[in-house]
C-alpha cells in the first residue's frame, strides 16, 4: 500500500488517474469508473494538503465534490436496481 501511495503521489499520479479513467471509457464497467474517481479523490486530496494557495484548495475541493457527486450518481441505480 505504501508503494501504491508514493506511485500515487509523484509526479507520474496524474497519468495513473488519467488512465483509470481511459480504461473506463474503453471497457464501460461502472467498476473502472467507480475506482477512476476514487484515485481522483485520493489525488486531489493530496494535492490540497500540498497547495500553497487558498484558491486552488478551493478549486480541489470542488472537483472533490463534483467527484463524490458523481461516484453517488453511478453507485446507487446499481444498488435500489434501477
């Protein structure tokens, strides 16, 4: 886990999301999907706890949300059945 997370947290982190989120596109299971966002939060999250601005904690925090939006809008159809 602790590799996972300094593999996460380098310089290479975004390219690790942005291809979770290209496998998602490829593959259409809301499993790809649902993980993409959760590495964006783990990510984005890091990248608050190291931003030197206000603003772009602010900014973090916003796509943090519209992430977590949008984990909820796919999860729960599957779990009522919809």
């Amino acid at each position: 886990m602790e590799k996972f997370k300094q593999l996460l947290f380098s310089e290479n982190g975004i390219k690790i999301v942005n291809m979770l989120f290209f496998l998602a596109f490829l593959a259409h299971n809301l499993v790809f999907l649902v993980v993409a966002y959760l590495v964006w939060i783990l990510f984005l999250a890091f990248c608050i706890k190291k931003a030197a601005s206000r603003t772009s904690r602010i900014i973090y925090g916003c796509f943090i949300a519209f992430a977590v939006v949008m984990v909820v809008l796919n999860v729960v159809p599957v779990l009522l059945g919809l």
